[in-house]
C-alpha cells in the first residue's frame, strides 16, 4: 500500500496564518505544512488539505484516480477548496466498514473525541490507521486482527496517550511505522519536533511524502537508560515525563518522601501527581535497587538528587567527624550500588537529576559535601546512560 502525505500538518497548517510565534517563523521550507491529508495508492483520499491537486501534482502524483474521498474531522460537509471532479466526502458511521471500488476495504473506528478514525486494509492485505487531531481509539480492548497494523498516523504529541492505548492493546507494535501528523506551532519545527517524535519511537516526514505501509524505515531506537539533568525549574522533570508519556504503565517512582507540616513541599508533589497520566502508577521510595533488578514496565525516577539526601542522611555525611571516620565510604559503597543496579537493569529507565555546580561554592562544608557528590553521582549514572539530557530555559540539550 502507497501512501502519499499531502500535508502533515494541523487543520489550519504551519505557520498558521498571521501567526506571530517563533514556532511559526521558523517553519519554512521542509518544516512548513498543509493541513494533514492522505492519498492512498492514488485512489483513496483521506481528508482535504487546500489545493489537493495542487499538492498531490507537487508530490508527482494525481488525483485524477480517487474513487472515494472520507472525512475525519468533526464537521459536516467538504472541506475548503473543494475540487471539481472528485466523488463528494463522506463520513463513515462508527463500526461500519466501506468496500472501495480500488479493493481497499475502509473500517470507522469510533474515538474518545469528535471525528471518526478510518482502519484501510489494502488489496494485498497491509493495513494503516489514521486518527483525526487530538482524538485517540475507544473501546479497544485488543490488538485488531490479524495484529499490529503496519503503519499508524495520528496527533503523537497532541495525544501521546493514544499512542500508548495502541501500544497497550498491541494494535501498533515494534514493527508499527508510527507517523506525526496534525502537528501545529506548540512545538517548535526542526530538530525539536524531530526530537521529542523520536522520543516516542515515532516520526514525520515533509509534506508530499511518499511512503510504503510495511516497507523498513529508520528510527532513532528508544535508549533503555536516560539521565535528564537541569537546575531548578528548569523544566527537568517535564522533559522525563514527556519521554514516557507515549507508553502504558510507567511506574512512577517519587524519591521525595513526604515532609510533615511543609504546605509548600505538599502542594510542589500534588502538582506533579496531577502532570502524570492517570495510567501510572506511582511508588513513593528510596530503595531503588530491588526496583532496578526486577522486570517491569518503564519506570521514571524523580529525582537523584532526593535519593543521595536520603543516603546521606543515613550515613551520617552532615556530621564532620561521622563523615572522616567511615561515612563517606559508606555512602561510596551506596552509589556504587545504585550504579552498579543502572548498568545491569533491563527496564527503560528515565532518571532526573539536578545539576548544582554551576553556581556559587556553597558557603558549609556540608553544603560543598553534597555538591560534590552529587557531581560525582550525576557523572557515574551518566556514563551507564544511553542518552543524557541537560535541560536549561526549557530547552532540552542532548550531551549524548
């Protein structure tokens, strides 16, 4: 099955019109996009982008052969710039399936949100999915038969979840061609788009792409180890929560206890439980390790930097003369430990850390103690990540 992309990007395209944002000045060229329309194998058209003729004569292709043409959208009637000569849009009622006289066979999915999703299996038997904007599947309880579909198009950075219901119901699985689509200026084109996409194992392409449903395609793998480090509010922590927001059953893991009569660290927590996916669950611990060694699903730890308080605390590192006289080895042998449990997990791991020794030299010997370990904590776990991220202003800055 032949996919054409005739746009890739939000009903109203990008850069939206008169639009202002630094998002929509730097979409141009590759990054600039019509409003999301598929033409598949030249004879079926999913959604209208302005000027499809247009558009499809760019990609070197023709409309001149659709036979069916299906709205996804919840609005009635045909788009914009509607051509003369093709068959009038229709919608397809949830549950119904639509035979094309192409021999491509159409299913509606019924959606969380207004619209309808189209399930197309092709003459040959390969089979896409394609979502409206910030809509996800329904009542799916299980991967479609025959499995997995070969490729999915959906709003990945609008609806995360939805990709992680696919996922969790096996209907997009590792061999699943996961495409971006609907993306509008939230986020900004280049590299950043590209990135946060592959974070979720997915992708985009330009508009006019031609793509085969099945066919290999190159994505960045997923890293099972991830260390995202930053300063305070630098946007750390939402940075690691993005990384896992695509997928089912994340075991959130809170190092930071509780603290009795601090309204201002109760109400810092609640606001984080309230950011996660109602779909995680959360584990409030120190103990790592036992977690690090056992199979699981993905799991998120916030933070290390609570986590070495913790085993400071318990070594005696505050205290000068516990400290010279066996403490510092003790909490040695504790990060070596939690190291050692980082190198051999088999569990996709993000962890978050804060980076503290960019400022001034504390002013306490036991202020300058947890810098400096920390420091040295941060560069251990590194070195057993795949991936490390350092978050500055937001901005997320890949150091490998």
């Amino acid at each position: 099955m032949e996919l054409t992309l005739l746009g890739t990007g939000a009903p109203e395209g990008l850069p939206r019109p008169d639009c202002p944002c630094a998002a929509c000045a730097c979409a141009v060229g590759d990054e600039a996009r019509a409003a999301t329309s598929l033409l598949v194998d030249g004879a079926l058209l999913l959604d209208l982008t302005p000027g499809p003729a247009f558009a499809a004569a760019r990609a070197g292709r023709s409309i001149a052969g659709v036979r069916q043409v299906l709205l996804s959208h919840p609005h009635d009637g045909p788009a914009v710039e509607f051509p003369a000569g093709l068959p009038a849009p229709v919608r397809v009622p949830d549950g119904r399936e639509l035979s094309v006289i192409s021999g491509h066979r159409v299913r509606a999915m019924a959606l969380d949100a207004p619209g309808t999703g189209y399930e197309v299996t092709a003459p040959d038997g390969e089979r896409l999915l394609y979502l409206p904007p910030g809509a996800g599947p329904a009542g799916l309880s299980q991967a479609p038969r025959p499995g997995p579909y070969g490729m999915v198009l959906l709003d990945v950075l609008g609806r995360p979840d939805a990709l992680a219901r696919l996922r969790e119901t096996g209907a997009a699985g590792s061999t699943t061609d996961v495409i971006g689509v609907h993306l509008d200026h939230d986020v900004p084109p280049g590299r950043e788009l590209h990135r946060r996409l592959a974070a979720a194992g997915a992708r985009t392409v330009p508009d006019g792409t031609t793509l085969v449903v099945g066919d290999y395609h190159a994505v960045p793998d997923l890293p099972r180890r991830t260390l995202v480090v930053g300063g305070a509010r630098s946007g750390k922590s939402v940075e690691a929560e993005r990384r896992l927001e695509s997928f089912p059953e994340v075991l959130y893991v809170a190092t930071s206890g509780t603290r009795e009569d601090d309204r201002d660290w109760a109400a810092r927590v609640a606001h984080h439980r309230e950011r996660r996916p109602g779909s995680w669950r959360t584990a409030e611990t120190c103990d790592l390790v036992p977690l690090l060694a056992a199979d699981g699903p993905p799991m998120l730890i916030d933070c290390l930097a609570l986590w070495l308080t913790d085993a400071m605390d318990s070594v005696g590192a505050w205290d000068d003369e516990k400290w010279a006289n066996g403490g510092a080895e003790a909490l040695a042998g504790r990060m070596a430990e939690l190291v050692a449990a980082i190198r051999a997990t088999r569990r996709t791991v993000v962890l978050v850390s804060n980076e503290v020794g960019s400022g001034v030299v504390p002013a306490t010997a036991s202020g300058r103690r947890f810098r400096d370990e920390l420091g040295r904590l941060n560069a251990a776990v590194g070195d057993e990540c795949e991936h490390v991220l350092l978050v500055v202003s937001g901005q997320a800055l890949p150091l490998r």
